[in-house]
C-alpha cells in the first residue's frame, strides 16, 4: 500500500502547488478517507480504545473476550486510564482481549488504528 502511496506523489516531488491543485488533491484524498470508514462499518462488532498503555474503552461481543475482561477487572483496576498501572498479568489479558477482537483497534493520542501486532507490542512496552 505504502508503494502505490508514494507512487502517486511521485509527480509532486519538490514542486509547490497552487491553490487550485491543492483543492483537487485534498478533495480525492478525503473521498479515499470517507470509503475507507465505510470499510470499517463491514468489520467486527468489537472495538478497542488503548491509551496510557491500558484500555480507554471497549465493546468486546465474544464470550472468551468478555471472560478475559472479567479477569482483567478482578485483578484490579482505576477509573482513570492515566492512573491504570497494569500487571503484567493484566497486560497479558489485554493481549488476550485484542487477539479476541474482530473489529477495530486504536491508539487514542493519535487516532492511530493499530495492528493487532502493534496494539500488543504497545500493551507490554508501556511502563516496563
């Protein structure tokens, strides 16, 4: 995908753009965005919001993921996710919760979706 991205920039390479084609590019490039949302409508009902290294928020639909949650809480947790220092074990069931999830996984700073590589990587690096 990356290779098809920096192919079409190709032609604007250390070159400005007027006004005009600037209007026509960022125009295109908002209607790509709007027909990728819609892709996420197609996906999975669950959904997980991560921040501070922890979860924000969370629909999980699974038996399994809604299991994995309870034992999450069980171990202890805040309101806050600023103030959620997670256990290891925790961390683990949060991998559990994304490796279980079937829709989207976000990143809250940045609004950044995440693989579920990524997301996991992020879970188990942060504060260690």
């Amino acid at each position: 995908m990356k290779d098809k991205i920096n192919k079409a920039l190709k032609p604007f390479e250390n070159r400005r753009l007027n006004s005009d084609e600037f209007a026509i590019i960022k125009n295109e490039i908002q209607e790509i965005i709007s027909i990728l949302e819609d892709v996420r409508l197609e996906t999975g009902e669950d959904h997980i919001l991560l921040k501070w290294g922890t979860l924000k928020s969370w629909e999980l639909k699974s038996e399994k993921g809604r299991e994995l949650l309870k034992e999450y809480f069980a171990l202890g947790s805040n309101e806050s996710a600023i103030m959620q220092k997670d256990k290891m074990e925790q961390k683990q069931l949060i991998c559990g919760m994304i490796d279980e999830c079937d829709g989207i996984i976000e990143e809250d700073w940045g609004g950044k979706y995440l693989t579920k590589k990524e997301a996991k990587e992020y879970v188990l690096s942060y504060n260690v």
